[in-house]
C-alpha cells in the first residue's frame, strides 16, 4: 500500500477526471469535468476518448511511463504527485493522478485514474518547476492509408486475423506476416499501425528485395560523414521512424550478415550508423513479412533462425484468395464501387459466366489480381455491366477452354457451383447480423429470390 494515504488525499479535495481503461489500454469511460475548459468541451473530450487508446489520446506518454498502464502490469496503486502530458489537441496537462487496479476473480481486467488539475493552480509554472518540457507537437495526418475496414471479407479466418489485429496493435511485440504475393499483408501492417497509438507517428515501409544489399544497410542504419567516399552524415530509416512503424517486406531477402546486424538491433533498441561509433537509441515497432511459409524459411536456412524467432513473436498467416472464395462478391462489389468513382462509371455487376469463372479459377495473384482485373476491364466496357469480352485473353479463354473441357461434367459444375452460392450467402448473412435486406444488397438480388435460396439451402437466420 502507498505510505501517508492520508496525506495524499488531502491532495484531492476536489477531482476533476475519471479515467477507466481495460487491460489492453483501451479507454472504456471517462468523466471530465475540469473547470479550466467550458462544459461542451469537456463533453466533447469525453466523447472522443471513448475506445481510444491511452497512448493516442496522450501522445506524450509512453508504454514506460505511463501510470495506468504501470498499474495494469503491476496490480500496485500508483501515485504521482505532479504528472505532466500533452493531450491530443496539443494541451498542456499538470496533474496529481492516483491510479488503481480493477481485479476480477485475481485477474487484472483493467485501471483507473482519479486525477485533479493544477496547471493553474496559484499561477505557478508547475512545468518549469518540476520538469524539463520536452519538445511536442501534434501530427493529426496519418502516415499509413490502410485499416482493417478496408479488408473486405465474409471469411472466417480473415475476421479471426482481424481480431487479432485490434488486441495485438498497442504491444511494442515484433509481427511477422505470411502470405502469397497479392494476398494483402500491407493492408495488415498498416491495419496494425493505425489500430495503434503509433498512428500519427510515421509508417516507413521498405521493400528488402528492390534494394541492393550495399545501400541497405546505410538505408536503415544511416550514415556518418566520412565512412565511405562521398558519404554524409544521414538518418536511418530506423531513426526516421521513431515512435512509429517500420515494415521490412520480403525479409527473406537480406543477406545474412545484415540480418545478424537486424537482430542486435531489435533486442538492444540501439542501432550505430554506418561509420558511426556511436549508439543511437530507437522505438519503432519492427513489422516483416515473407512470401515463403514459415516452415519452408527455418529449413531451407533462408533466414537466420535466431532472427526468425525474435520476428516470429506475433504471427499472422493470410490465407489465399482460392482458399476463401466466399469473399470473390462482396471484394466484386467494393473494387466496381472504387474504380466507379476513379473512372466515372457506372457498372453495377458481372455477368454469371464472368462470376462462375471467377468462384473457379485457381487467382495466382490473389486479390492484387482481382482487383487489376476488375480495374482494367472497367476502363473498357461501355455499358453497366462486365462480360467476358471485357476480360484479359487469358482469362476469357480459359472460360472457352473450360467450356469444351467439361461439357460432359454439368452435375458435378453445378454442384460445385450450388456449394460455392450457399457458402457465399451464409457467410454475407452472418457478416451483415441476419439483416435480411442487407443481405440481398449486397448480393444484389431481390428479397424473394434470397428466401427462395435460403430456404433451397436449408440456411438457418
């Protein structure tokens, strides 16, 4: 327990804030009723702060200094007589805060803050008193353009990895993604990056592939004047992303030695630029990713195993489009509505053909591939709708191929067909909460009909 309780209250003979946060930092109440800012923006901050995180409503705070999150890792109550931060909006706070525990049944389910203002308390500069005022300023422009609602999907196993975005995204743990080429395990980062209190901090992405291997070592460790003919001295992109995010795509890529290089990185936080003799210390969250299975990396020896391991903290599979062909409709629906505005079009579907091939073909691209398909064949059709005609060669003359190949094969087409049509309607039934007229927008097709085959196919609501 802390010393002098009695003391310490004496310190809040009024409150003025109440901050209640689950166990993952997460904000789920607040009650601001400070007397420095006017009753409708106390309301509105209040509002705002609702399923924010901690760290993104208080920018200035850290995952080490914060009190509320020391007292979600610790069960202890937490004092502090005189705590300084910035808001989101860039205003300075001064606080007496004293933190405690919420317990269920042993286990910490969450914190909360009971604080008093006194940043104007008798005029004193209370700043300047206790604290050096570091440098702060608020960037409200994100730096990464994706989130989890741009991942389109009725998939199960897509939704499960989504979930597990929003409960991983405010750790500091390393990711490493697997997927196919086109699969979109960028969306994934970024989604990760956004859901997080790193989001106005910067995103840098760097594809490990595109760059040779004797400028990407001075890429992400910067340079120092001198180390070799015509360098200066120059930030890393390590540096750079301090605070933020770092995605290294195709890490199977990078040579061994400067994977070596990689791993002291991360496990110390210290990077020394190129040349450099110096230890500079970072926080950026390390986000990577492969092309190649997990297990196909560990025995071909592709990637040191150490670093596999220290990478590997989190993993995130994203599964192939063949493997979730619920999602082909509803991703048909969102990429026509996104290239409708880019082009200034109006197509409003596809013909069956055009979607039967599509549920059956085996996509190598994956959705990169969808998508390059849809746009390309949006920017030739003249009229409200996609046929076959309006698609690459190669893939319209696999539906001719296809057509003089199975002609003795109906049953089993149309069945497999039926499958593909009861699989799709269930998933958009669960995805849209058993609202039925959701349900028949978006697989466009009327009420009647969607009952007809709900009942056809003996799907429950």
């Amino acid at each position: 327990m802390i010393k002098d309780y009695n003391k310490i209250m004496k310190n809040f003979n009024y409150i003025d804030s109440i901050t209640i946060i689950d166990n993952t930092g997460k904000i789920v109440s607040q009650f601001r009723y400070n007397p420095r800012f006017s009753k409708a923006e106390n309301e509105q901050d209040n509002l705002f702060a609702i399923g924010k995180n901690l760290l993104e409503l208080i920018p200035t705070v850290t995952p080490d200094n914060s009190t509320l999150l020391k007292t979600i890792n610790t069960g202890k109550i937490v004092y502090m007589d005189k705590q300084i931060a910035w808001d989101h909006k860039g205003r300075q706070l001064v606080s007496t805060t004293l933190n405690f525990p919420i317990l269920s049944r042993g286990k910490i389910i969450g914190a909360i803050d009971i604080s008093k203002d006194l940043t104007q308390i008798d005029n004193i500069d209370l700043t300047q008193k206790y604290y050096k005022i570091p440098e702060f300023k608020v960037n409200q422009k994100k730096t990464a353009k994706y989130s989890l609602d741009n991942i389109v999907t009725v998939n199960k196993k897509m939704n499960e990895l989504k979930e597990i975005v929003r409960r991983i995204s405010n750790t500091s743990s390393t990711i490493m993604i697997y997927g196919d080429t086109g699969t979109g395990k960028e969306l994934f980062v970024q989604s990760v990056h956004n859901e997080s209190y790193r989001k106005y901090k910067k995103f840098i992405p760097l594809n490990c592939a595109a760059i040779p291997e004797n400028l990407l070592e001075s890429m992400l460790f910067g340079t120092e004047k001198g180390s070799f003919t015509g360098a200066e001295t120059k930030q890393g992109l390590f540096e750079k992303a301090s605070g933020g995010t770092i995605y290294l795509d195709e890490i199977n890529s990078m040579d061994k030695s400067l994977q070596a290089k990689l791993l002291r990185a991360i496990q110390e936080k210290i990077i020394y630029r190129v040349g450099g003799q110096n230890p500079i210390e970072i926080d950026a969250r390390v986000i990577a990713s492969s092309n190649i299975p997990p297990e196909k990396l560990l025995e071909s020896n592709i990637i040191r195993k150490d670093l596999f391991y220290r990478l590997n903290v989190i993993q995130l599979v994203i599964p192939k489009l063949e493997d979730r062909r619920e999602d082909i409709p509803i991703l048909l629906d969102y990429f026509i509505e996104k290239y409708n505005k880019i082009l200034n079009k109006k197509i409003k579907y596809v013909d069956d053909d055009v979607m039967e091939l599509f549920l059956n073909y085996s996509w190598p691209g994956n959705v990169r591939e969808l998508e390059h398909i849809i746009e390309g064949s949006m920017n030739t059709v003249i009229n409200d709708r996609i046929s076959i005609n309006s698609l690459p060669v190669y893939l319209s003359n696999k539906k001719n191929s296809r057509d003089n190949f199975y002609v003795e094969d109906v049953s089993s087409l149309k069945g497999a067909v039926e499958e593909f049509e009861k699989k799709i309607i269930a998933n958009t039934v669960k995805a849209s909460k058993n609202n039925m007229s959701e349900v028949a927008r978006k697989l466009k097709i009327p009420r009647t009909t969607l009952q007809y085959k709900l009942s056809k196919y003996n799907i429950e609501v």
